[in-house]
C-alpha cells in the first residue's frame, strides 16, 4: 500500500503566538534552571570536590616573556560552578548552563562586584527567528543584562543589538542599536552620551563571526577604561587559526597595552563555538 504525503503546502505549524500563550518564555526558563540545578549545577558541586579540569589558553601580549592574564586562567577550575553561573542561568543567559563561561568571568570580576563599574554587552539574544545568530522562539533577550546588574549592585548595565525591536530601558539598564558589520553604527553606539565615559567590562555576543567580531573589536577597543576587560564570546572552531595569526601578527603591535588569552572551554555543551578571546587593558 503506498503512503501519500501531503503537499508541502498542507502542513500546519503551530503559530509562535500560539505556542507562547500555552508555553510562556518565563515558564520555560524556570523549568529549564531547575532542571540544570538538578542535573549538573547539583552534581558538579559535589564533584568539584575531587576532580578539576582546566581551560585550553594560549596567552599573547606577554610582559617579560609571561603571559599574567593566560596564567591566571588557565588555574580556573571548569568543573566548579559558581554563584554567576546559578544567576546567568535563572534569567535565562546560557552563559553558565550551555557555555560556563561564568566559571572564567567568576574568575577575572571576583575582586569588582562591588565596585561602580560601566558594563556593555553587545548582543541582547533575541528570539526573532528573522536575524542571524537569534535565541530560538524561547529566548529571554536581555537574560544576560539583568544578570549582570545583580551580579554588580552598583554597576551600570548597557546593552546593544542589532533587533530594534528588543531594546528596552529597566533600573540600571539602557540599551541601543548597533549593526557590528557597519563601522558607522559602531561610531554612532560610542557617541551615545552615556557611554561618551567608555565601560570597565565589555563583552561581544553578538554575530558570531570572524568577520563581526574583527568589527567590533576594532572599532570599540579604545573604549575600554584602564584595567577593564574586553571579551569576544563563541568563536568558531574553524576560525581559531585566523584569530591566532591577528592577534600574533597584528593585535600585539597595533595595541602594545592589551594582554589577549584565547580560552578553549572543552567541557561546555556547544564546543562548536565554545572558545572566548579576553583582553585586558593594562592600568596606566
């Protein structure tokens, strides 16, 4: 007996909108953190006791032959989760439960959270399946914001994107548009009045390309006060080589002052992209 398929045409799918009202985004998320609690926050505190795993980091831009930053990350233990990882997660961020890039920036911000800082992250998630590098239909944009503002109490928290339609202004939080690939837009985001200061942590999340990331980094570097942190999040596998060959044979003597680690993060759950270049601005 054949078996007849429908026409491409007939196929139902069921509305986004539909979807949201029997399954919020916030329901969602909370049954996504208790089952990330249960199934690996729980367990890695418990083994994290008796065994620790170590980033892959390469170190350039060494002072005296010894790269501080690269040393002081590679002592990170990815196996132990952190007060950040539990909080990134409980807004929805995947930086703790898909990425543990909060094992690393627990490391590098443990001395700051209470202090005034500026932070800026670009790249807001959004869960609008028409822009590249989206969310999926349960993204929480802004998940990553409102962590950082419990995180650092006294900070202020900006945000940036490309999706107008996900910028939005909360206590402590104020976010813009900004396209990565287009230099103007990085020019009109710095020019912005409050951010004429510049920020003390900035972190890339957006595009998630070479192409993007070189962009953003060039045309936002010299924003980042004395002692701050710049990061570039989820680099491709494929394109480690090409950082390595920029940062060696361009970064270092284009920007005598920065110290650049590039981290392989083995035990996160995307190791497609799970890499993150950090760059630290030395304190004049």
């Amino acid at each position: 007996m054949a078996i007849v398929e429908s026409p491409p045409h007939a196929t139902k799918r069921i509305p986004r909108t539909l979807l949201r009202r029997f399954i919020s985004p916030r329901t969602l998320q909370n049954v996504r953190y208790r089952w990330w609690s249960l199934s690996s926050d729980l367990p890695r505190s418990v083994s994290s006791h008796f065994t620790a795993r170590s980033p892959q980091v390469r170190g350039f831009g060494a002072v005296n032959g010894s790269s501080s930053l690269a040393a002081e990350l590679q002592k990170v233990n990815m196996v132990e989760p952190t007060r950040m990882c539990r909080v990134m997660t409980k807004y929805g961020s995947d930086k703790g439960r898909l990425h543990r890039y909060t094992t690393i920036y627990s490391a590098l911000f443990k001395e700051r959270y209470g202090q005034a800082l500026r932070i800026l992250e670009l790249g807001l998630g959004t869960n609008n399946p028409d822009v590249p590098s989206n969310m999926g239909l349960f993204g929480a944009p802004g998940a990553s914001l409102r962590g950082w503002r419990e995180l650092f109490p006294k900070a202020l928290i900006y945000g940036a994107d490309v999706d107008r339609r996900i910028l939005f202004s909360e206590d402590r939080i104020k976010t813009f548009h900004c396209d990565q690939l287009d230099g103007s837009s990085i020019r009109s985001l710095w020019s912005q009045p409050d951010l004429q200061d510049g920020v003390d942590i900035l972190i890339e999340d957006g595009l998630h390309t070479f192409e993007g990331n070189i962009s953003f980094l060039e045309g936002s570097i010299g924003h980042v006060r004395p002692g701050g942190i710049y990061i570039t999040e989820d680099i491709m596998w494929n394109d480690v080589e090409s950082w390595y060959s920029r940062i060696a044979d361009i970064y270092v003597r284009q920007y005598p002052k920065l110290e650049f680690a590039f981290v392989a993060l083995v035990d996160g759950e995307n190791r497609a992209s799970n890499n993150m270049l950090v760059i630290r601005r030395g304190v004049e």
